[in-house]
C-alpha cells in the first residue's frame, strides 16, 4: 500500500505546498447502465451484443444436438448451429461519462428462467425482432412491460425478411404509440450502437416524464 504524501511535503523540501485535496481531481467515475439484449431464437442479440462491445465480448454459446429436437422451436432459423444457453456481455461506451453493459438474454423457451436474473438491476432493453418471426417477440415484450421496463423494439432486417415499416410493427405487436422502434443490421457496429443511442435518448425522456408527473403531485 502507498501512503499519502503530506500536504507540507514540498515546502519540508524547500519547495511549494502541494495541492489541497480537492484539487486536481480525477475525472468522475463513469456513469455505468446495465441493459438487456432480448427477443426470439436466432434473432441476433449474440451478433448485436458482439458487434457494438468495445471488449471481448463474454459469450456462451454451445453447439445445438439431437436433444433440443422436440423441444427448441428452430422454424424459420435452421441453418442456425449454436444457442446461447447463459448470456453474453458486453460494454459500450455510448459517450464520455456514460458506459452501458450488455446483458443478452437466452431465446429458447427453456432458458426464461434465466430472465429474472438477468434483468435485476436493469434500467432498460432491447427487444431484438425479425420480421419473418414477429411473434416470437411477444414474450419479451410481455416481460418488460408487465415489469415496467423501457425498451426499444430493433428491428434486425435479414435478407428475406418482410419490408414493413416501423408503423405497421408498431401495430402487429400492439406497442405503446411512444415505444420507439428502430430498424437496424446488427452486424454492423454503427446500425447497434444508434439502437442503444435511441434507448438511451427514450430512457432520458421517461425519467424526465416520471419527473414531471411527480413533481405535479407535489
């Protein structure tokens, strides 16, 4: 352990006294924001949370066997070979002073166990979508709202998937008219991190409101 220098120091050494201690602080520690990545089977949250992470991101992902068969819905992704069977993390910092961590949740049904884990702590989501699938986002929809959880619905757009538009989505998963829903490729760093952007600009905008609401109560 190093100790902490006397303030009269430098003058004991024939120079000047050092600073007082509430000079020349440091910059402030980072504000860190703990979201979740979720949505249906194959969707892409491992491919967003890996794309936009600015470190190695933690993966846990394991080859798909003879056993899932029955049992893991795979319509509509079966080229897919792998399955997240914990989560993946990863951190981004979005600007200076604001740092979020990526929590990806499991897909399979059988891991939504998992979820509640998962989201302690959590002040926001993504709830990832595929527009051949759109129905396999209702759970994850049904989950934060019922907890009451701003999310933000990215739209992953794959090659043949359907070209409806932000409005139409909107209706299909019967959203709240101010749940921003952006379409994205999560494959590239810039089209993730103007979702997570677009969360964190919704967010602002809810505790401001809640804000307001209780500033009226008063």
């Amino acid at each position: 352990m190093v100790s902490k220098p006397s303030e009269n120091a430098g003058a004991a050494a024939g120079g000047s006294a050092g600073p007082s201690p509430r000079e020349g602080v440091g910059p402030a520690t980072p504000v860190a924001v703990k979201i979740l990545v979720a949505g249906g089977f194959g969707v892409g949250k491992t491919t967003l949370v890996g794309s936009v992470s600015e470190i190695r991101p933690l993966q846990t992902e394991e080859l798909l066997t003879d056993r899932g068969v029955g049992v893991d819905d795979t319509e509509g992704v079966e080229q897919k070979t792998t399955t997240t069977v914990a989560m993946d993390f990863g951190r981004i910092t979005i600007r200076e002073g604001l740092v979020l961590y990526l929590f990806g949740t499991p897909g399979q049904d059988r891991f939504w166990f998992m979820w509640d884990e998962l989201s302690f702590g959590a002040l926001g989501a993504v709830v990832l979508a595929d527009t051949r699938r759109l129905s396999d986002s209702f759970p994850a929809v049904d989950y934060f709202e019922n907890r009451g959880l701003p999310f933000v619905i990215a739209v992953n757009r794959f090659d043949d998937g359907y070209d409806y538009t932000p409005s139409e989505i909107r209706e299909a998963l019967d959203l709240s008219e101010g749940t921003p829903v952006v379409m994205c490729d999560v494959r590239e760093r810039t089209s993730g991190k103007d979702v997570l952007t677009t969360l964190v600009r919704y967010l602002l905008s809810v505790h401001e409101e809640a804000t307001r609401a209780d500033a009226s109560a008063l």
